[in-house]
C-alpha cells in the first residue's frame, strides 16, 4: 500500500536554530500534501496544505514566514520551522493521498517528527 | 466544515465487541464519512470510510445511519492493540484536506 515517511522522526535542537522536516510520498505521486501540529494530549491541527509547484496555503493563523513549506517534486514536501522557540516544540505530522486511486481515497500520514526545542 | 461529536473516551473488555459512535448532524450530502485512529507518538492510521452503505474491512465495520447524521465505528473483537484514539472525520469529495475533531480515547482492559 501506498506509504508516506517522515524525516526525521524526533529532533532536539536549541532555541533560535531552524529545523527542516521531510515529508516523502513512497510508492505514488503526490501533487499535494499536508502539515499538521499536534500538542501533547490534544488532536491534530492542520497547518497548511503544500502543492508541488506552487505556493502553499496556510491555514488561519498559522504564520507562513515562520513554517516555511516547499514541495518542489511529486514526491517531497519539507517543512521548516525557522528561528525556533520552545513553544514551536510539537509533534509534526505530514499526509497525502495517491491521486491516481480517485477523489476519495483515504489520506495516508506520516509517523510524524517530534520537535524539541531547548 | 461540517463538525463531528464524539465522547472523550470509552472502554472496552478484550476480545469483546466496541462501538465508536460519531455525530455530525450537519453533514452535507457530498460528504463522506472516515475514521483513522492514532496510537500513541505515531502519525493516524486509516481505519474505514463510507457515504451511504454499511463498510466492512478486515479492520472494522462502518454503520451509517439512515439519515446520515450519525455513524458507528465497530471492532468485532477489541484487542489491546486496539487501544488508541479515534477520529470521525467529515470529508467533501471535492476537498482534499481532513480537519480533526477531539476523538475518542478507547482503553481497552485485559
């Protein structure tokens, strides 16, 4: 089945530095894929929608100068959190759905990258 | 988006039947009903979706009311692997994006 991974799984780095994450669509192409943020204990709140080619689009008050998202191929978004702070520390879960099965097949997620900043 | 209700938390025996009920009394003609759960650190994992009919898969059976404003999500036989959160998630064919609701907790007790 179609898989999506996440690169990488958990990264610690101190507060001020930037953080790429890598979000790769397997074994299909994926001209759009998602970003979420979930908080300990609280669902997933989706951040911006990613479009290969394209500008990605962000959800409300999601801040697009801080997540920083390119999808330059079919098959690779990355989402970079820029000039992180503790309160950017997060899991970060990114999904996509393989077009070539039709307009409703379910989304398929990432394992997800747990973001630790100190 | 149309919003779904689902009870925080549930519990369930091992090897016993769980039913996940979902509400989402807003839902629109167009949208299809889906269900992912989540084990801890890890990302949601599909779990079943339908429009109309009863779903089955060889992870779960998907009821769906008459009048679609409610649904069921049933494990046959709960597992201990079967323990983690829930989500009901509204999708309109023409859309891509999922929005999450808070999900239902399920225990399940050995």
């Amino acid at each position: 089945g179609a898989v999506v991974s996440q690169h990488p799984s958990w990264v610690i780095c101190k507060s001020g530095t930037s953080v790429k994450i890598e979000c790769r669509s397997l074994d299909f192409q994926a001209t759009t894929m998602f970003w979420y943020r979930q908080f300990p204990k609280q669902s997933l709140m989706l951040m911006a929608t990613s479009n290969e080619g394209s500008k990605a689009t962000y959800e409300q008050g999601v801040e697009k100068d801080k997540f920083l998202i390119n999808h330059a191929s079919l098959t690779l978004s990355t989402l970079t959190v820029t000039s992180a702070h503790p309160e950017d520390s997060s899991f970060y879960i990114c999904s996509a759905r393989d077009p070539s099965r039709g307009s409703n097949q379910p989304q398929h997620f990432g394992d997800g990258t747990r973001l630790s900043i100190l | 988006d149309a919003k779904t209700t689902q009870p925080n938390s549930m519990e369930s025996n091992e090897e016993e039947p769980v039913h996940l009920p979902c509400n989402h009394s807003t839902i629109s003609g167009t949208d299809y009903i889906h269900w992912y759960r989540q084990l801890p650190s890890q990302g949601p994992e599909y779990v079943i979706h339908g429009l109309t009919s009863n779903v089955n898969n060889r992870m779960a059976s998907l009821a769906i009311a008459e009048d679609r404003k409610s649904s069921t999500l049933i494990l046959h036989r709960a597992t201990l692997r079967d323990a983690a959160v829930y989500y009901c998630i509204l999708r309109d064919v023409s859309g891509n994006q999922f929005y999450f609701g808070t999900g239902t907790s399920l225990t399940v007790i050995p």
